[in-house]
C-alpha cells in the first residue's frame, strides 16, 4: 500500500486538468443555453461584462478612428466629430453590453423570428427558433488560459468569441468583430 501513495494525487492532477479542459467547453455550452432560455442571470455567470464592454469599446473606437482617415482627425472639427463619436459609440456598448440589454436584444431577437416565420413549425404563434450563435463554431485553443470560437458571418467573414481562464472559470471576456471595412473616407 505505501508503494502506491502517488496514485491519489495523480488522480488529483488529472481530474483538475480534464476540468481546465472541459472548462471552455461548458463556458460555451452555459452560455448557448442562457441566450436560448433567456436567462440573463445565467448569462453573467458566463461573460465578464466589464471586459467585454472594454474590449467591444476599444474595437469600435480604433473602427471610428480607422475610417475618417488622417485628414479628418488633425482638423478640429474632425476632433469634435471623433469625441462626439466615441461618446455615443461607448453609451451604446455600455447599454447594449449588460445582462438587461443582453435581455432586450434576445426579446427583440424573439419578435423578429416570430414576424418573419422563423418558428419552431413556421407557424407565427408558436415559439421561435431558438438563437444558438456558437452552435457550429471552430474552437482551439490559444494558450492555458485563452480559448477561442469563431463564427462565420452570412458574408463570411469571421466573429471570434474569446474565452479567457479566471482561475478554474471560463469566461467570455471579448468578441472580436469583423470591422476591417472599406478603406478611409477621403475628402
């Protein structure tokens, strides 16, 4: 019996790292069956809020910036016109990017489905299709602690929901959107 002491600690480490492992996969999972259930208060339990609306905000900042081009932000109206756009941009994700407006796109989500005919029978009284954004996702790994699934848009360009390790929790902490756009505005 003294021989085999190391057996229990092994065991220890190797139901740690398969729960690391299978972390992403139940973050993902959670958070597919809060937006189907919609379930805001689950839906918290799986994205950090603060960091998402960081992140989406600085994306969305570098966007603005990147399409007025040079020109427009060295005069002082293009300044103005900036300040005023990374104002509104920064309300609308800080609105937007919470459990309650999380909530309200899901319920909006639900009435268009249910106006254009996208029902469970196509009948418009009964439920929805339920909204599964990460259902066919390629998922990978990209260190330890970062996880990611991509999506692809109707255009084809890629959406990346980035999954980051707190501790022994996966949480949603960005999503990468498909901003590349156009070439700037040109005067």
């Amino acid at each position: 019996m003294k021989k085999l002491w190391w057996i229990v600690p092994l065991l220890a480490a190797c139901a740690l790292a398969a729960y690391v492992v299978a972390g992403p996969y139940l973050a993902i999972r959670g958070i597919s069956q809060a937006i189907e259930q919609q379930d805001t208060a689950a839906l918290e339990r799986h994205v950090d809020f603060p960091r998402l609306r960081a992140n989406l905000k600085a994306q969305l900042d570098d966007y603005v910036v990147r399409r007025v081009g040079v020109e427009t932000q060295s005069s002082l109206l293009g300044g103005i016109a900036l300040q005023i756009a990374g104002g509104l941009t920064g309300a609308g994700v800080d609105t937007l990017v919470t459990p309650l407006g999380i909530g309200a796109l899901l319920q909006g989500h639900q009435l268009w489905k249910r106006g254009s005919g996208k029902t469970v029978d196509g009948d418009t009284w009964s439920p929805p299709m339920p909204a599964r954004p990460l259902h066919d996702a390629r998922k990978r790994f990209e260190s330890t602690s970062r996880f990611t699934a991509t999506v692809r848009t109707d255009a084809g360009d890629p959406v990346v929901f980035v999954l980051d390790r707190q501790g022994l929790r996966w949480r949603l902490t960005d999503i990468r959107l498909p901003l590349a756009g156009p070439a700037p505005i040109d005067r």
